[in-house]
C-alpha cells in the first residue's frame, strides 16, 4: 500500500470530502429501492432488517484480492494489532485472500473508511456502529463472547478511592470526563441516563472530553477528572494488564448491561465472500492469549443489528442523536478538535 493510500484511510479530514461524491449512483439507487428506513441514499433495505442489502446489481459486488481489517480506536492501537494476528490468518485460510491490518486513529475516519470503500471488516464500537451502519453499509454479524452468549458491558461511573464524591448527586458542579461525542457508554448513554436520575451533563457538571476511554480513567486516577463514565470491560482489561489498580478506584453507579463492539463486514461484498467470512466469525475461538486480552471471551458469537442494537439505537433517541451525515461530520470536527488539543498539550510539556 502507499503511504497516501494509509493517509487517506486514517485521516479524518477526508470525511467532508468523501460524504460528497456518487451523487449520481445515489440518485440511481434511490430509482430502485423500495424501502431505505434510516440509511443513507447510497443503501437500500429492502426486507426491513435496518442494514444495507447486497446490491442488487452483481456488477457492484466487490471481490478485492486483498481485505483490509481493522479495530475500534478505542485504546493503544498496537495492542488490538496483535491480539487479532492469529484471526487474520484464520481469516486467510477461510478466504483464500491476503489480510492486512490498518489503524485507525478516529471512529469517524473508521466509517468513512468503510463508506469509501478502503474498509472490509472491522469492528467498531457500540456507538459507532449505528453510523457504520447508517452510512457505510457496514453489516455487524457478531459480538466477542462464549458459548453462553455475547460479551456485554456495563457503564461505570468511577472516582478515585479517596473521593468524597458517593453518588451521582454529589457530581454537582465537578468535572466529569466523557470520552468522545459518538461513544455509547462515554458520552450517548450517560446523557440519556443520567438526566433520569437527576443529573444532567453540561448542565449540573462540566463535561471534559477525553478521547478514549483509557485516558478517562487514567485522568480519575491522576486526578484530572472528578469522575468519568466508562466502559465496564475497559476499566476491568486495564486493570488485568496492571495499568491500573483497581483498588485505586471506586464506582458509584453501574447500568445494566450493553454489548460490546461489533464484528462486521461491508455489504457491497461478494456473497460468496461474506459467506466465507461469516463462516469464518462463527468457526474461529480464540487463543488463550486473545481469552486474556479479551476478558474471557473465546468467540464471535452470532448477533443482529436489528435485535441486539435497540437499547442502543433507544439511547441515540433519547438523546435526539441522528446516525446521519451531519452527524458524523460532527463528531469528525470534535475527535479532531480533541486531537490537536492533546498533541499541543504533549508538545507543551515537552518544552
């Protein structure tokens, strides 16, 4: 690959760009498609399952040589790179193609990787992928789990241990970090939440975003933050890796539970491709080190977007939040805003 065809995949700022063009095969497929619901006009739903179908026009089918895969920029990038090698070469052997691994830097950039064309499979995280959905075609087939079912996550409400913060009330006028605008559990659910247990982001606290769930927790422990709300599995994966003591931290408030990043796969793919893929999902378990890596979880197990995203999707609603392009542009301009305030805050204590 050259180092532009890298840039413009992880790059953000091509996004504004890139929501701009096939007007023309928008406005032809909009001529045959009978129902859409909420996708984007390049997408077509058909039989009402809330994800693009196949294109119906075989010349559209994608058949590449080479699938580029990818995971959620939710922590050090490096690591994800490494627990999925063993995967890919499954992924490999399952389809007969070359797999290679590319990081993304935003979850923005990660959509529009997808929407483009330059993303194959991913997985993205909880609230990204009603954007993926919406508007890249992406197909979510599967969650991490076991045999017993998906892998789920809690949102945490976490303080350091020597905090006189108790409850969600005594957050009145503190800092509280989010992670990023498009985060489920960072950002989507806390705001749909919280007003219900009488507290309100940006109202009844100062909303900091973080970035990342990692340095949301990290910044509690430094003490940077007042609090955070956060991914249960990050918070429990940092503390198994000894990035954290766990005995540091205390949390005030739990949710119920709520999956974890979907596995998936762009719909404009070959049919007997995805099915090799699928397949691929459903057939492989994990090593003992990506058991490790990934709380316990040994498979992908087999999910919907249409059953296993509503409380998502719920969410979303409740927080008038529209999985769109302006939406999308949105969270571009924040995650990039958020980026260059970290690099200038790096270089600053450098000097």
């Amino acid at each position: 690959m050259t180092k532009k065809w890298m840039q413009l995949l992880l790059a953000p700022v091509v996004l504004a760009a890139g929501l701009c063009v096939m007007s023309a095969n928008i406005a032809k497929a909009a001529d045959d498609c009978a129902n859409r619901g909420s996708l984007d006009a390049m997408f077509c739903d058909d039989n009402k399952d809330l994800v693009a179908d196949t294109p119906k026009d075989k010349g559209k089918w994608k058949d590449p040589s080479t699938l580029v895969f990818t995971y959620t920029p939710v922590e050090d990038p490096a690591v994800y790179k490494d627990a999925f090698a063993d995967f890919q070469a499954f992924l490999e052997k399952r389809t007969g193609k070359k797999v290679v691994y590319y990081t993304v830097q935003s979850n923005a950039a990660e959509v529009e990787a997808m929407r483009s064309g330059r993303l194959h499979i991913a997985g993205f995280s909880t609230g990204p992928t009603c954007y993926a959905v919406n508007l890249a075609g992406y197909v979510p087939i599967a969650v991490k789990g076991d045999a017993e079912g998906f892998q789920g996550y809690r949102l945490l409400m976490i303080v350091r241990k020597d905090s006189p913060v108790q409850t969600l009330a005594d957050l009145k006028g503190k800092k509280v970090a989010h992670t990023s605008a498009s985060s489920n559990s960072g950002n989507l659910a806390p705001r749909a939440i919280f007003p219900k247990l009488g507290l309100t982001p940006e109202k009844d606290y100062t909303v900091v975003y973080s970035g990342k769930h990692d340095q949301s927790i990290l910044g509690v422990g430094y003490g940077d933050y007042d609090a955070a709300p956060v991914a249960g599995d990050v918070f429990k994966r940092m503390a198994r890796a000894g990035r954290i003591n766990e005995a540091d931290y205390r949390i005030i408030w739990q949710s119920d539970v709520f999956p974890t990043s979907s596995f998936g796969y762009a719909h404009d793919l070959n049919p007997d491709l995805v099915k090799k893929i699928v397949d691929a999902f459903h057939e492989y378990r994990f090593t003992p080190e990506m058991q490790k890596t990934f709380g316990g979880a040994d498979r992908f197990f087999p999910v919907t977007y249409q059953k296993d995203w509503a409380v998502i999707r719920e969410i979303a609603e409740a927080n008038g939040e529209t999985f769109n392009q302006t939406g999308l542009q949105k969270i571009a301009e924040k995650e990039a805003a958020e980026a260059a305030k970290k690099k200038q805050e790096a270089e600053a204590k450098k000097q």
